[in-house]
C-alpha cells in the first residue's frame, strides 16, 4: 500500500510541475505568438513554417528513442547510460550535417531562397539536443520532474526574449528561428548542469542491441508520426504559398494547444508510472481511464468552445488579418479532440513492451493521413484541414482498441468514462452558440462578445460536468487528499527539526 502511495505522490507532484512548466510556458508562447502575430506578415510565418518541419525531427533522432529505452527498462548499467549518451551524440551531429545538406535543395523544392539559411540554423538543435537527451531521460526515470521542469521554463523564457527582440529588428522569419534555437540550448545546458550523472568512455554494443529492440520501433514511430504530421505543411507550403501556409499553421497551433499542452505533460509523467506498474495490467487501465477523463475533461470543452467562438476569438487574440484561419481552426478542432482522447495510448504500449504494435499502427496511421492530405489539397488548405478530420475520425479509434487489448479490458470502457463530459460539452456548445448568436444580432462588439461567451461557456460547463460526469469529483478528492497527505507530511517535518 506504502508503494502505491509513493507512486500516487509522485505522479501528483510530477503532473503539478508540468502543470506549472505548461502555465509558464503557454504564457510565453502565447505572448510571444500574439506580438509575433501583431509584428510579422502571413508571408513571415509561412517562411518559418516551410523551415519548422524539421523541428519536429530534433524529438524523433537526437536520441533515437534510446531515452525512452532507459526510462521502461527494470534495470540499467553505467554501460547503458554511456551507450546511449554516446550514440544519441553521434545522432545529433550527423543529423545537424545532413540537415545543412539538404538546405539548399528544401529551398529550391520551396522555390525560397530565405530558406536556406533558416534551414543551416535550425539544423543546429539537433546537436545541442542530443547533449541533453540522456540526462533528461534518467532525472525523468527517477521522476526527478522538478529539476527538469525548471529548466525548461528557464528555456522557454530565454527563447521568447530571443524571438521578440530579433522581430523587433526587423529580423522577420528569423525571429522564430531564433526562438527555437535558443531554447533548446538553453534548456541543454541547464539540464545537462543539474544531472548528476557524467557519462563516462563506455560503449557496449550488447547495451546498444539491447536498448535498440525496444526503441527501434518507438523511432519507426516517431518518424512516420513526424512525417504526418508535417506532410500537410510541405504539400500546402510546395503548392499553394507560403501566405496560406502561414494560416493553416496558424490554425493548426491553435487547435494543437489543449492537446499538446495539457494532454503531453501527462503523458511525460505517467510514462516511468506505467513502466514501473508494466506487469499490473489492471492498475494501469485504471489508470488509463482516470487520467483520460481529466484530460478529456479539460480538452474536450475547450475544443467545443473553440468552434462556436473562433470568428470572434482570432481576430481579438490575432488581429483582423487572420481571419482566413477561422475556419480551418473549427474544422481542425475535431481532430484535436480525438487526439487528445488517446493521449497515453503510445505511453501504455511502450510500458507494455508492445513496441511493434505501435510502429504497425503508425503505418496504416501514416498511410491514411498522407493520402487524405493529397485529396484535400484538390480543395487548398480547407480541403487538407477537412481530410484531416475525415481521416482521424476513422483511425484514431483504431488506437483505442489496441491499448484496450494490450490491457485485456473491453475498448468500451473509455468511451463510458468520457459520455457525461462529451454530453455535457455539447451542451455549453449549444448554449453559448444560442448566446453569440444574439449578440451579434445585438450588434455587441467582438470583445465583450468573445469574453462574455467564454465566461457563459465556463458558467454552464462546471455545474452540468458535476452532474453528468460525477466520477470527477473522486478525482477531485483523490488530488485533495494527496496535497493534504504532502502538507502534512511538511508540517511534521517542520515541527521535528
């Protein structure tokens, strides 16, 4: 019992400093994103967008999945860490050169020569975060989440400076670039200066055979989940312009924020969790469907929301010149609904050791996305941001199921555990819908407009997810108890010394 208490702690107190990194970091980016937005044309955020997909492939090869290896493994050697240290470095500079490589050519495909330098200064993060994977991935296994949550924050902050002073010179796309490399070296330093670990002059193939059955298939994943999600980008950046682009990435951030920022600290904490509890099927479907629906709790109203308020929303938040996003964020909402409903699935599956089915699902996953993204473009961006929805409607369930078989339970449980806060999701939509509706009749200006929405909307969610959806209020308790149980394991520790 004093084991499952320690594990519940710990995961409380990892998910508190992510909540905490989250806040700060959303607050940056979300500064940063609406003075970027008010100081860069379309055009601007289209450039950095053709460059930006390759941001995403820092996550996929500056380790090789070897993190998330040391993280699931029982037990690990000093052989281990060296390994992957190594190995992850060796990625990371042979990344960096192959990405200045290709620069020259991504800028003819683009038909941009801006392109190019973008490219050679991006490339750079894959190097400098390679110096850190290793490092972050054992304060992580010991869920040491403080002292990586701080640093990061410290990262987000410095890149945010960066971005803002180099638009303010007139730096144009640059200024995202530069956002981007200086948080991540940042961030490396800093965590690389609070690990304890040193890795020493070790490297064993055995260790790298060993960590490579496992996180082969997680960097099969990864790779076909970066190319999906970037096929998009390069498809509208290569035939339609760097202007729409701007606006569907635009779009696609903004659908991406409940998802990616409230549903990826869960993940990163609940992942050494389930690895710890990777032989006790049952107590990680508990977990699953507890976890879930507060991620759904949150996500899925604010996705709904999203869609009624979003003519109001963009230009209050963006401006006036953003108003082509609209209606690619209301569609691309769906989409950022159901992932965010299958936000452990890869988690629970790695835990599992069941590696291989996530790369054969990532497959079939990837094939349907990039063939959607092909049709749609027949219709410009609005057509890639419905095929999108058309094409995560049918396979993103197909993920549930999976993760619901690996644990040996009935895939109905989680659809059974979200009803009362879909139902009640539909209904504040409904409401504030109703709402907005006759105050544009009124002729009520977008702002009180947007805010009085936002407030009903809380207003009416709130009570009707109390009523539907009660088990939320045991996870309510269960979170309260446990910051009691922390206070006062404080106080007494305060009053003995």
């Amino acid at each position: 019992m004093s084991g499952s208490t320690s594990l519940r702690g710990q995961v409380f107190r990892g998910l508190a400093w992510k909540v905490l990194s989250q806040i700060v970091g959303q607050g940056s980016r979300l500064v940063v994103a609406v003075v970027l937005a008010r100081m860069l044309a379309p055009r601007d955020f289209g450039l950095a967008a053709m460059v930006l997909v390759f941001s995403s492939l820092v996550m996929v090869f500056s380790d090789l999945a070897l993190g998330a290896a040391l993280v699931q493994r029982k037990k690990l050697t000093e052989q281990d860490r060296a390994t992957a240290f190594w190995t992850s470095v060796c990625a990371g500079v042979t990344f960096t050169l192959l990405g200045m490589a290709v620069a020259a050519p991504l800028a003819s495909f683009y038909g941009e020569s801006t392109v190019r330098g973008l490219v050679m200064a991006l490339s750079t993060t894959f190097l400098i975060a390679s110096m850190a994977t290793t490092h972050e991935a054992l304060l992580v296994r010991e869920m040491q989440f403080r002292a990586v949550e701080l640093r990061k924050m410290f990262g987000l902050l410095a890149g945010a400076a960066a971005g803002v002073v180099t638009a303010a010179q007139g730096g144009g796309a640059w200024a995202i670039i530069a956002q981007q490399v200086v948080t991540a070296l940042v961030t490396t330093i800093l965590i690389v200066q609070c690990s304890p670990w040193r890795p020493s002059l070790h490297f064993s193939r055995r260790s790298l055979r060993d960590l490579g059955s496992f996180s082969g298939f997680v960097m099969g994943h990864r790779l076909l989940y970066y190319l999906h999600r970037n096929a998009d980008n390069l498809l509208i950046g290569r035939f339609v312009g760097a202007a729409a682009l701007g606006v569907y990435a635009l779009a696609y951030n903004v659908m991406l924020i409940p998802f990616s920022r409230i549903a990826g600290p869960v993940q990163q904490v609940m992942f050494p969790a389930f690895s710890r509890l990777q032989d006790q099927p049952e107590r990680i479907a508990d977990l699953w469907i507890r976890a879930t629906r507060i991620v759904g709790a949150i996500s899925v109203p604010a996705l709904c929301g999203l869609v009624v308020v979003a003519p109001d929303f963009v230009p209050v938040v963006f401006g006036d010149r953003w108003k082509e996003a609209v209606p690619l964020i209301q569609t691309l909402a769906w989409v950022g609904l159901l992932q965010s409903l299958q936000t452990l699935n890869t988690e629970i599956l790695q835990a599992r050791d069941r590696t291989s089915t996530i790369f054969r699902f990532s497959v079939t996953f990837f094939i349907a996305h990039v063939t959607s993204f092909v049709i749609g473009l027949h219709w410009g961006v609005e057509g890639v941001a419905a095929a999108y929805a058309i094409s995560s409607t049918l396979v993103e369930p197909v993920f549930t199921w999976l993760t619901a078989r690996s644990l040996g339970i009935s895939v109905w449980r989680l659809p059974q555990a979200l009803a009362g806060i879909v139902l009640s999701s539909v209904l504040m939509g409904g409401v504030v819908y109703v709402l907005r509706s006759g105050l544009v009749d009124a002729g009520v200006g977008q702002l009180p407009r947007f805010l009085l929405c936002a407030t009903v909307g809380v207003v009416v969610y709130l009570p009707l997810c109390a009523l539907l959806q009660p088990e939320l209020r045991g996870e309510a308790r269960w979170l309260r108890s446990l910051v009691e149980r922390r206070r006062g394991r404080a106080l007494t520790a305060e009053a003995t010394a």
